[in-house]
C-alpha cells in the first residue's frame, strides 16, 4: 500500500470514527425541570419581586429565634459568636461603627432572602416561609424599625425603610 493510500485509509477510518460520534446524542446530562429551577430560583429584589406567599410578626418570630438562632448570634441578636444582628451602641459614622442589620442593611428584603436561603446555619432552607418571615419581622423588630404586632409580607416588607437606606451608592438597585 502506498503512503497516499495508507493516509486516505486512515483518514476514512477516522472520518467513520467521527461519524459514529456524531450519530450519538451529546453526553450533556438530563433537562432540568421546572422544579428543580424553582427550588434554586428564590433570590429576592429590594422591590418585592422574589417574596413569597405568607406573613410573620415579630412576636411569632421571637421564640423561633431564641430555639434557632440565638445560640450563634446571642440574645435579642447581640452578643453571641456569629454576626452581630441588633442592639447597635453606636453609628456607622461614629469613632467606633457597629454594623448591625439596623445600622448598616440598605434593604429590609435581604433579611428574608439570607434567612430563607442559608439560616439556621446548621439547617439552611429549612424554615417555611411563615417562619422566615416572622423571624424577619423579629430582627426589624430588635432593630427598633418595626413594632412588634406589625405583618411582615409581600406587601409589607419592601415598604420597611431601612435607616441606611440612602447610605450607599446605588449600583444596581431600582
Ligand atoms: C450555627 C450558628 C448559627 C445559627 C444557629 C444561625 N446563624 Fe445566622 N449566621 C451565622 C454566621 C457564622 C453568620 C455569618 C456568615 C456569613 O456572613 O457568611 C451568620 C449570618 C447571619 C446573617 C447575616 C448577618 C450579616 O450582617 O451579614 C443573618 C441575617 C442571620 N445570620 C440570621 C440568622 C437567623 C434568623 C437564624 C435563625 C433562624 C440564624 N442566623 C441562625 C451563624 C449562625
């Protein structure tokens, strides 16, 4: 056989290889369900858009809090191991800034959306909505910006001013 001939074999062999491949359908996984996009798809907007059904007040959220979270981040949100969550001493523009959801958070509705998505921190997504929400209301609540009988919902909730609320550069918010 010449080189020619033995290089237009190998080619054909190659080129079958190639068309064997291509008959098959691309290994590229499964199409993701509606579901299974829902479940993943809970990001929630300073406008509202995001929030679920369901409602909560800081009462209710009170005890939620003391079995949940108040072994990372203290009583009332002060004073435990994990992020400071209330109780601020003293301004963000003060000699000592305390960072608190009160002092610092531009937006109410990031209060759900990190709830909902990643606390208890040992257990994140496992609280309801309702939960989530009346754990929300609880820290506005121990911020001093809501009253303790006040609903937080869909509605509610992205009316709560923040007081840091114009303390940012926009960037990307509406
Ligand atoms: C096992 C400890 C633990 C528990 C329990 C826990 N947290 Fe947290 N939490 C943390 C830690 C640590 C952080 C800081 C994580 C980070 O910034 O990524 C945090 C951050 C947060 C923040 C953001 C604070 C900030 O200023 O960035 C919020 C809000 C919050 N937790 C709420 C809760 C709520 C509500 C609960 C109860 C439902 C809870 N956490 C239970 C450990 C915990």
């Amino acid at each position: 056989m010449s080189m020619r001939d033995a290089l237009l074999a190998a080619g054909f062999v190659f080129g079958g290889a190639v068309c064997a491949l291509s008959a098959e359908a691309p290994k590229l996984g499964i199409p993701i369900s509606p579901a299974d996009v829902a479940a993943w798809d809970i990001s929630v907007f300073p406008d509202g858009r995001g929030l679920p059904p369901g409602n909560g007040t800081a009462r209710q959220g009170r005890a939620l809090f003391d079995a949940q979270c108040a072994r990372c981040h203290g009583a009332g949100g002060r004073g435990g191991t994990a992020e400071e969550l209330a109780g601020s001493t003293s301004p963000l523009n003060g000699p000592d800034p305390d960072k608190t959801i009160g002092t610092y958070w531009p937006y109410a509705t990031t209060v759900f959306d990190m709830t909902r998505r990643s606390m208890p921190m040992h257990a994140p997504g496992s609280l309801s909505n309702d939960e989530a929400y009346a754990v929300t209301a609880y820290l506005l609540f121990a911020n001093k910006i809501i009253a303790e009988d006040f609903e937080i919902n869909r509605e509610s909730l992205p009316l709560v001013k923040m007081p840091n609320r114009d303390g940012f550069d926009r960037i990307d918010a509406p």
